[in-house]
C-alpha cells in the first residue's frame, strides 16, 4: 500500500512538471464550469476519470484503445504519454520493408511464399495494417493517416495503381513528416514523384516561344512561334496545392468560420486566388522529373546499374541535367531479374530535379528574354503566352500576397556543355528556389493555420469543432510557443489536450452534438488492437536473399504478415493511400441530408456510411471474428472454436485467439446495449454495435437517425 502511495505521487508530481514546461497546449483559460487548477500546476483532465474515459483519449490519438495503453495513460496521465509518444524517436516505415519482403522473392519459376512472385498494392496494404495494429508510434502514425486525407495521392490512380514501392514512400513521407513541420511536409510533397505522376507536376513543361527566324520559326515582322506544338504548363498541382493542402478558397480567420467578403461582388466572399495566380503558379512548377543518379545502387542487396550519360558515356552531379535532356523523359531501371519481383531503382520515388532546360525561366528558345507584349504587332505573340515575370497574388483577409519572380540569369535554356558548372548550379537553384518561395508563401498565408487546424481536429476528434477551439489549434500552428510556425507536435498537443477534447463525455458543458463517426476501415483496426488479433503469417526473412545470395537487411525478423481484405473499399468505402479522388473518401463539409443538414452540422464520414456500407461492414467484421478456425467457418456458434480444429489458426491472415472470442460476448453487453439495432444474431448484433457509435456522443434527437444510416 505504502509502494502505491508513493508511486501515485510520483506520477502526480510528474504531471504537474509537465504541465510547468513552457507548451500551447496546456489551456491557456478554464471555462466556467471546469473543473482546473487556477495556477496552471496541472493539465485539465491530466488523469482520466475512469477507463471509459482514457479509451475515448486513446481512440482520438491512436488506431485504436487497448487494455495495455489505457493502463498506461491512466498510471503516467494524458500529459506525459502523450509526450512520450512525440517524443519517442520511433518512426515506423514501409518502403524499406517492402523492398526488403521483394528481394527475399525466389524467381517466378519458383515460388515458395504462398506462391508470391512479386510485391504489389496487396502486400503494401498488409504492411499497412500491420502497422497500424502493432507499431509502437501509434500517436505518429494515426496523425499521418489524418494528413494523407488532406495531403493526398491515390494507388486508384492509373500512374500509381502498379507501383506499390514508390505508395510505400509515400506512406513513408506523411510519417516522417507527420510530427516535423507542415512546411516541410509540403515541400517534399511538392518535389514528391508520387505526387509529379499523381497532379501531374511530372515533365510538366513550360511554355516554349520561338523568336522569329530561329528554330525553324520563319523570319518575317516579328512574328513568333509556339514551341512544344503550344501545350501551357499544367496547372492541377498549382490548383489544388492552394484549395486543399493549403490556403483554401476563401480568405478566412482564425476560426476558419470567419470569411471575408468582396466589396466588388454584393453577398460574394473574398476568394484567396484567381485564374492568374493559378497561371503563374503553375509556371512554377515546371521541369520537375525524376532524378537521373549515374552509377549502381544497393537495393535490399539487389545492386541496380543506371547510366545517365548521353551516347552511353558517364555523366556525374547536376551536369546529367544538361549533357543529356532526354533524362528529362528517361524513366528509372526497374527489377533486373526476369519477371521480376517489384524492386525498382530509388530513383523512382527520390525527389524529383529541376531541368533548367524544361524550367519556365522568363526566356525564348534563344536564351532571349521574353519581350513585353506591349513592344510588339498585334497577334505578334502566339496565345497563351506568358509574360517574363511569374507574378503571384493570393489574397488575405488583411491584404495580398504578391510574389514576383523575373527571368533567370543566366540562359538557363542552354544545354550541353555550354554553360558553367557555377551557371549549371544557379540555374538549378533558379529553378528549385523558386518552387520554396512558392511552398513557402501558401505556407505563411493566413488562411493555412485554421485550414489544417480545422481538418485535423475532424480528423482526430470531432466532425464540428467550435471557432475557438480552431483558433486555438491554429495559434499552436502559427507559434508552437518558441517562435516556430507549422510545428505538429504543437497542432498535435493543442487538439488532443484541449479543454474541448477532454472534457469529460457527460459534462454539462459538452455540446450534445460533439464528436465524430469511427472511419469505417478503423472500426477494423480498432477491433483487431482492443482483442488482440495476430496474424497467423510467421514466415521471418531469410539470411540471405534467394537471387545472388546477398545478405538481406531485415534477416530473421518477421516477414510478411497478412492481415485482412485487400480490397477493404467494397465493404469499408476506405483504402488506405486509395481514396477515389484528391477529395478524399468524404469532403469535410459535408452534411448528412436530413435532421443532421438541418441543424447545420457536418458529418464528413456519413458521405460513405449507409444502409449498404453500414451492413456489408458489419458482415465484414464478424466474419473476421471466426474466419479460418474450423475450415474458414465463420459462424462462431458452430463449433468452430471447440474441438481440434479450434487449434488451427489460419495462416494467412489475422485471427483472434480463442480466450479473446471467448470474452467478446460479456464485453460487448457493457459496451452500449442500447444500440442493438441490426437483427442478427446477439453476437453479430453486439459486435456492430461496438463498432458503429461515435467516439463522443450526438444529439439524443439525431441518434436513432444516425444508428440507421449507418
């Protein structure tokens, strides 16, 4: 007894420490009617009441509560398991596994694991899941599942569907950048091949002007020719880096509920952009392609050759980008081995270069300047022609933005080896400085912080926060307390240690209506934490892979370990890294037609969950209770969890261990009888019902509504 004193104020003194260090998400006020500490000693809500309590915490921040973690919070408080989670140095990734699973492959000829040949999307979701079931940066991964819904490229898109490596990466850029900082995470996203290939900023080219008896352009008044048969730069990255990933479409306050409006259009709001910016924008983002890095490269022991020279000699550096433009259209080697096992060279998904060549740098084919419309004869310029300077204006709700970038210096239009090494390298930081200045002004722009606050919180807490909970998730963005703008570890803190967020389920100040509906594909990883599930795979990585005997850089650790469905979007309208479009699976404004449109909420998830998707999911779920125990029966009444077929696990995907069955039933009775709505049989009608409700709770009024669309 005397031990448990002293350790409980140990933890209690702890958390009064924590609550001392100098962060934005400690409550800054306490509204009337909480219960705080007037010195700020202690974090609102630092130790949860009950376990009820800690679950609902661990369901907002992780994939999912578990028996383990809820002690765990409960014992140390929110405060410092949450900073042990953003501070841990764990980082899961992806790629580097699923390279290392392809090069264990034998050849096609031969196959030995369960008769893969080759990595695809399959094996990239299988990781996913095991990662989301088992990682220990839980809090990192969960927060890079909400911003690839806001960040977004597809594997359903056609450029993406057969490259699982290059999904992997990018899997592994939102996670590496998910508690770093937004901006970075937009820049990489910006020179991201995934995303080139996805918006097409990939060899996405300028406009090319040829002056007049030059380049086959016939001499005559000043008469110019468009080059590359007239195509303009591609402007999808320009636009929905703006609308989505950033700025957003209307100049908004802190609150993000605040628009501004446009005293040139009666009952019109400021918009933050206009056709021009895209325009100028999209200038920018071209002679992006893939990087062309001379030499061999060491894949998971699998050593790739590439040659980026012209007419078969070496090229070294930057120089690659001008001794030989066709690397500007070269594609990166794949696999050496025949049918090969879906290694690809990094060149595939390392950032991608700039090809001053290719890059709008405000000159002819010449190297001439691009001259001042004005100057010339009527129809002199071919249509579409850009002017020389690349000229950005994004409005604010306190003015505008404007950037204006004019022609390199020096001819950046040159090739081969009529420029300098020193020229070479100005006109590549022509080129990629522009792109950050560009990233960097979206970034700075007012709109961004409540942008991003605001879709993080719906991601993570509740489908219709307040305007001051925004605006303090967004002032956590703008400073995280040391002078840091976009630092996540700072949005992180303020959304799930917010006075809104954890106060107490039942509190008279909680709003009836808050909270959100568990994303379908989470009501499957959620169950599969909370009991327990393993996968029956237990294959390791072999010492040495099967082709050239090379050592394989993850020998004897687990290998592949296969979870559920592989096509989750039949039944869970979900994939992950697969939404149907750069719009996500559901838009953040959307509004359930009926008693939720009429109160004026917004339910995000409800625009997946229906009458079809909520039943095809439950069947789902249950099916996964008792699959592969007794011949793939998925009935767990039928004996399939007694007798000797009870200990033959499946072993090729996840199951339960019996005990855990066995304790469904008694757990899911507590849980929220009330619910039971689907007619099924008492186990199938408990185990939708625990996956169904939100993780707060909505109005009384609304509820039998939302229980039947679901």
């Amino acid at each position: 007894m005397f031990t448990q004193r002293i350790l409980r104020f140990f933890v209690v003194l702890a958390g009064a420490c924590y609550a001392l260090a100098p962060t934005p998400a400690r409550a800054q006020t306490c509204p009337v009617g909480d219960t705080c500490f007037s010195d700020s000693f202690e974090l609102p809500f630092n130790f949860p009441a009950n376990d009820a309590e800690a679950a609902r915490f661990l369901n907002q921040a992780t994939f999912g509560a578990t028996a383990a973690d809820i002690s765990a919070v409960r014992n140390q408080s929110i405060g410092i398991w949450l900073d042990n989670q953003l501070n841990s140095g764990t980082t899961t990734l992806s790629r580097p596994f699923l390279e290392a699973f392809a090069a264990s492959l034998p050849a096609a000829s031969n196959p030995n694991y369960f008769g893969i040949t080759t990595v695809g999307q399959d094996q990239r979701l299988h990781r996913w899941y095991d990662v989301a079931v088992t990682a220990p940066d839980q809090v990192r991964q969960r927060v890079a599942w909400a911003l690839s819904q806001i960040v977004i490229t597809s594997d359903r898109d056609d450029f993406l569907q057969n490259e699982p490596v290059m999904m992997a990466e990018w899997n592994d850029i939102i996670v590496r950048n998910a508690l770093g900082n937004y901006r970075d995470l937009i820049r990489e996203v910006t020179f991201s091949p995934m995303m080139g290939r996805y918006l097409t900023t990939m060899r996405n080219r300028k406009f090319e002007l040829r002056r007049p008896g030059f380049d086959g352009c016939p001499a005559g008044p000043g008469i110019f020719c468009a080059g590359n048969n007239g195509v303009q730069p591609d402007e999808n990255y320009a636009r929905e880096v703006m609308q989505l990933f950033t700025i957003g479409l209307l100049a908004r306050d802190q609150t993000f509920y605040g628009v501004t409006p446009d005293s040139t259009s009666p009952n019109g709001f400021l918009s933050t952009y206009d056709e021009e910016a895209i325009s100028g924008l999209a200038r920018v983002f071209t002679g992006l392609a893939h990087d062309s890095t001379q030499g061999s490269a060491n894949v998971a022991g699998v050593v790739m050759n590439r040659n980026c020279g012209s007419g078969g000699t070496a090229c070294t550096g930057i120089g690659c980008r001008f001794t030989n433009t066709q690397n500007f259209f070269a594609e990166p080697p794949r696999d050496p081995l025949m049918n090969g096992r879906g290694i690809v060279h990094p060149d595939w998904y390392r950032p991608m270069v700039c090809y001053p060549r290719y890059n709008d740098n405000g000159r002819d084919t010449t190297g001439g300047e691009l001259p001042d419309p004005s100057s010339l004869p009527a129809g002199a310029l071919p249509p579409g022609t850009p002017t020389a300077n690349k000229i950005i204006d994004l409005n604010t709700s306190t003015g505008s933005i404007s950037i204006v970038q004019g022609p390199s210096t020096p001819n950046c239009h040159a090739t081969g080896n009529a420029l300098s090494a020193a020229d070479q390298q100005a006109c590549v930081n022509y080129c990629e400085n522009n792109i950050r200045a560009a990233v960097d002004a979206l970034f700075n722009h007012p709109n961004t912080p409540p942008m991003v606050a605001r879709q993080m919180i719906q991601r993570l807490v509740t489908s219709n926060p307040t305007p001051q909970y925004v605006a303090r998730v967004a002032d956590a963005f703008v400073d995280n307390g040391a002078g840091v703008r976009g630092d996540m570890k700072a949005v992180v803190r303020a959304i799930l240690l917010d006075a809104e967020a954890r106060r107490s389920f039942n509190a008279p100040l909680t709003d009836v209506n808050f909270g959100k509906v568990r994303e379908p594909i989470l009501k499957l990883v959620a169950l599969w934490r909370h009991f327990g599930a393993v996968s029956g795979d237990t294959a390791v990585f072999p010492a040495t892979n099967p082709q050239g005997g090379a050592a394989s850089p993850l020998a004897g650790q687990p290998s592949l370990r296969r979870w559920g469905p592989t096509n989750p979007q039949d039944n869970y309208q979900q994939r992950p890294l697969g939404a149907p479009s750069v719009f996500n699976f559901y838009e953040p404004d959307y509004k359930q037609p009926g008693q939720i449109t009429q109160a004026g909420l917004f339910s995000p998830e409800m625009q997946i969950i229906h009458e079809v998707t909520s039943v095809g999911a439950a069947n789902d779920l249950f099916a996964r209770i008792c699959s592969g125990y007794g011949g793939n029966s998925n009935n767990c009444s039928s004996g399939a969890l007694s007798g000797p077929t009870a200990t033959t696990p499946p072993n090729d995907g996840a199951y339960f261990p019996v005990a855990q069955v066995n304790l469904m039933p008694s757990v899911m009775t507590l849980i929220n009888p009330a619910h039971n709505y689907l007619n099924l049989n008492p186990m199938h009608a408990k185990l939708s019902t625990w996956l169904v409700p939100t993780v707060a709770k909505l109005a009384p009024r609304r509820e039998s509504n939302c229980a039947s669309r679901r």
